[in-house]
C-alpha cells in the first residue's frame, strides 16, 4: 500500500509544524557552520513565531505531506528567493526536494516571476542546489556568523 504525497500552500496556522521540521534539520545540518555566537540567533529566526511572521509578509511556504505527515517544506521571499528547503532526513533521497521546488517555482512564475530565482545556499546544500539548476553567484560569504554561497537560477521557456 502507497501512501498519497500531498503538496498544498502553508497557513500561519501551520508555523509550528513548519518550524519543528525546519529548526530540527538545521540544527544537524547548518548549525555545525554556524559560528558559537551567531547559533541562538540563527535558530530564533527558525521558531514558529518568526515563521509566522514571515508568512504575514512576503514569503510563501508549501508543505509536503506523505500520509498526513509533514516531510518536507520549501519557503520562497518576495516570489524569487528561495529562503527555505528542507526534507526529513529519512525522507532525503528520493526526489522529493526537487518535486517541492518544482511546485513552488510554478506557483512563482504563475503570480509573475520571470524566471529568476536565488538562494543564500548553507554551505553543505550547495550541490542540492546545483541539482535543481542553481549556479553559485560569487564565492562563500559570511554574514552575522552564518556561511552561505549566493546561487542563482535563470529559467528559460523550455526549462
């Protein structure tokens, strides 16, 4: 027996679920990079307050759901900059990143996106990120503690 994949758009109502999943797998596999003092800032950008605030403002998140459990969510900034994606660790693997980003691309470019898209990679995402077709826009940086690599990806008609 299959279990049915669901993706559908967040609600504040879903910030606590959103935030467990996302703080959960940033603790294992960003914190790490993050710098002793920049870490209980990093993850208070991560609680379900903050999550909620963000969804009050410009971002958009979707959820994946496998059976009604919540397994993987992506966030995009202002209809361009991915800003979160996660998947559960026993989840990863199988294709489900891209399918969530797939869906929120096309939810982007249906409310007007160009095509245009970046991300603030952590470090130890990068080549997840090179999968989908992003390409490092300058060399790692460092802000507040916290390394990323600035991606971008350009969407053409045919992809």
């Amino acid at each position: 027996m299959s279990l049915s994949i669901a993706i559908r758009e967040a609600g504040v109502s879903d910030a606590g679920r959103i935030s467990a999943l996302v703080s959960g797998l940033a603790r294992e596999f960003i914190l790490p990079d993050v710098a002793p003092d920049a870490r209980s800032r990093f993850l208070s950008a991560l609680d379900s307050v903050a999550i909620a605030e963000f969804m009050r403002g410009p971002f958009r998140y979707h959820l994946l759901e496998i059976g009604g459990e919540l397994v993987g969510v992506v966030g995009v900034r202002d209809n361009g900059h991915l800003y979160h994606l996660f998947v559960a660790k026993n989840f990863q693997g199988r294709g489900l990143g891209r399918r969530l980003w797939e869906h929120a691309a096309a939810a982007c470019l249906a409310h007007g996106n160009p095509g245009e898209f970046t991300v603030n990679s952590s470090t130890n995402a990068v080549r997840v990120y090179e999968k989908l077709g992003f390409v490092a826009m300058a060399p790692v940086q460092q802000r507040d503690g916290i390394s990323y690599a600035p991606m971008k990806l350009t969407r053409t008609a045919d992809r």
